[in-house]
C-alpha cells in the first residue's frame, strides 16, 4: 500500500500500485539459468493474430474513414456483426442495439458499474476476484462486498451464500465466467439460479464473459440467460475482442444489455473516450465472420495446453492444481505459512516462471498462484516439471 498523499484524489492515492509491472520486474530479475523465462503471468495470447487480421487492422488504419470521431455505441458495421454474433452464440434474437462497443473490457466493466451504482452503493464479487474489477469500484466511492468460494467447490459460489450477502445497499453482483483468476467455468444451470436471485432481489447481474470463446465444446452455449424472461432488467454482459483475436493492444471490448442500458453507458462514454478505437472496430467488423474457423483452432489449442498442465501437475504432488478452465489455473503452492507474493517473486527470480500471487485476487489467497497457461505452447507447459519439482525457497 502507498504512502497517504493529502493532495491526491484519496479514493486512488490508497490504491496499491498495478499488480502486473511488479511481476515483471520479478521476471528481469531472473538469470536463465534454468532457461528463458516462462511467462504466466499477465492474461496474454501465446500466438500472433491471424495475418488476415493484421491486415484488415493496416488496411483500416490507414484509412481517413477511421480517423474522425464515430458513433459512440460503436461503429455501426460492429454493432450490426457483433449483434448478429451473440444472437447466434446465445441463440436468442439480439441486435445491434443491444449492444455498446468500449475500449476493451476493463472498460465496460467501468461503464456497467457506473451505469447501476454510485458512491456509497455496494456491489457484491466472488473471492477469489479480478483485482481490476476491484480497484475500479474502489477509485469510485462504490463500495464492495465479497462471497466466497471454496477449492471444494470448485471455486464456484453457492446460491444461498449470494442470498445471505445481499442487502439494501447492493445494486449488483459482478461475476466472471469462465472465472479470472481461478478458470472456474460457471454451469448454465448456476448461472440461472444466480439471475433468477438477482431479478427477484432487483439487483444488476453484471456477468463478465471475457473468456467464454475458450469453452471446452465447440459450439458451447455458455448460459440460458438471455431466453428469460425479463432479462433486460437483470442482465449486463461483458466481452472482450482481445483474447479470441489476439489484439489485446488495440483495447476493443463489447457490452450487450437492454437498449435502456445501452443509452445511460452512451452517456458515460461520451465523457471516457467518445468512441472506442475505430480502426480495430472496422478490422473485427470484416474478422468477426471470415475468421470463426480460426478462432475455433485457437479454442483447441488452449484446450491442449490446458490439458499440457494437467499432465504437469500430476507428476507434482506438492503442488494442487484446484481450478482450471478457459485461461486460467489456480495453483496451491506448498509452502505452509508463506504469502503467495514472495513465492511468486523466488519463482520468477529462481526458477524463471513468472505468475499473479493469489493474495492479489484476495487476502484469503495466500496458498495460491495464478498460471496463465494460455500464455505458452504445450512444450514449454512441459518445462515447468522440473522447474517446479526442484525449486525451494531456501
């Protein structure tokens, strides 16, 4: 925690500085002794975009249409694309204007949290919970309020505990599905009983669905939500653009809700960014139809990178693997007594594996780490065996 400042905003001065650069300075540290340094840390997709993609991204930037402001919904191609993309994802008849093009995921959730709460509201997370989504309620004046989740669960919530913490002052509850940081992979039929929960306690399910290309089915309906009954009142889904394109630098995310919603995140926007990236917004419009074979090799491939860990971990009896899914791994590291952040940093300076510390996510996270696995190919997965299986603290 930084020191206090009087002539800071105190709402940002109290926040610790961002996780992810701490980590990587932990990662320069590291000598290759053991061999180039295995990153797993920052979410970050281990192959290049498609070179189609790249040059729809050139063809778009170079282009005067992009260069002027746009609509600030999003670019009417996008919206139109991606509109018709979740009606066939969902099997449900959403349109464009259900839906608000944002810089990146991040910020829908900036904009969906401002949308249904303000200074002094609570809004409800899972712990383990994306520190992101955190601090930025925090920097707001909103308050938080945690459910947690439990290794024997599957790091999955339980209905009557979400019920429990639910009071006046709650106006939604944030999920993540497939979860960041665990890689919990929430069951349609939990998804519902959590929606059916919300709308009788008239409270926002603001569900962040970041990761839900890297289902492992193809074809895969993540939930029923929006077939339901008055889902409109209830419902605010996040995406991001970045994972299944590999354009995480171009900051292009998606939120698709009730037209009401959408006119109040208009009003937000218009004072964040105005519109989102246009370029990218043009390139995904032309991507989203040509490169669905793609994207669906690159499900496959996390899937076996995924199960790359597996076979790792299994061959690693002091360390547990608790949760996995989508991107993600919960790893209990076997030191008893010792916090997650100065495991993680010996690992990286040691052994040269960088991670997230699970005490980022909370402080009842000390036992674990987070591995991005989808960060490396299955060969380097491979590599961790005796990395791990030889590495100490001492």
């Amino acid at each position: 925690m930084l020191a206090s400042n009087s002539r800071f905003n105190p709402l940002v001065d109290k926040l610790s500085l961002p996780p992810v650069p701490s980590v990587a300075a932990w990662g320069r540290a590291y000598d290759a002794t053991k061999g180039p340094l295995i990153d797993l840390s920052q979410a970050v997709p281990g192959y290049p975009a498609h070179p189609e993609m790249l040059r729809l991204l050139g063809e778009t930037a170079s282009s005067t249409a992009y260069t002027g402001y746009g609509p600030i919904e999003g670019d009417q191609s996008l919206r139109d694309a991606y509109g018709a993309h979740v009606a066939e994802v969902y099997g449900v008849p959403l349109a464009a204007a259900n839906t608000h093009i944002t810089s990146g995921c991040n910020q829908a959730f900036v904009c969906a949290a401002m949308t249904v709460a303000g200074p002094g509201n609570t809004v409800l997370m899972t712990e383990p919970f994306y520190f992101n989504h955190e601090t930025t309620l925090a920097m707001m004046g909103i308050k938080t309020a945690f459910v947690a989740c439990k290794a024997e669960d599957g790091f999955l919530p339980e209905v009557s505990a979400i019920e429990a913490a639910i009071t006046p002052e709650v106006k939604a509850l944030a999920l993540v599905s497939p979860n960041n940081p665990t890689g919990a992979i929430y069951p349609p039929q939990l998804l519902e009983a959590i929606f059916k929960l919300c709308q009788d306690k008239g409270i926002w399910l603001i569900l962040d669905e970041t990761y839900r290309d890297f289902l492992p089915e193809a074809g895969q309906r993540p939930h029923g939500l929006f077939n339901l009954k008055g889902w409109e009142e209830t419902l605010i889904s996040l995406y991001s653009f970045s994972k299944s394109f590999c354009i995480p630098g171009h900051r292009l995310g998606a939120i698709t809700a009730s037209e009401a919603v959408i006119g109040q995140v208009a009003k937000i926007m218009d004072n964040l960014q105005i519109c989102a990236p246009r370029a990218a917004q043009g390139a995904v419009a032309a991507a989203l139809p040509l490169l669905a074979a793609w994207r669906e090799e690159n499900r496959q491939e996390i899937g076996r990178r995924a199960e790359a860990l597996k076979a790792v971990m299994q061959q690693l009896p002091d360390w547990q693997l608790d949760a996995i899914g989508a991107y993600f791994a919960f790893v209990r590291h076997p030191f008893a007594g010792v916090g997650s952040a100065e495991v993680a940093e010996k690992l990286a300076k040691r052994a040269g594996i960088t991670c997230i510390p699970g005490v980022y996510f909370g402080e009842g996270q000390q036992n674990y780490l987070r591995f991005a696995f989808a960060n490396a190919d299955a060969e380097t997965i491979g590599r961790l065996t005796e990395r791990l299986k030889n590495f100490s603290l001492s």
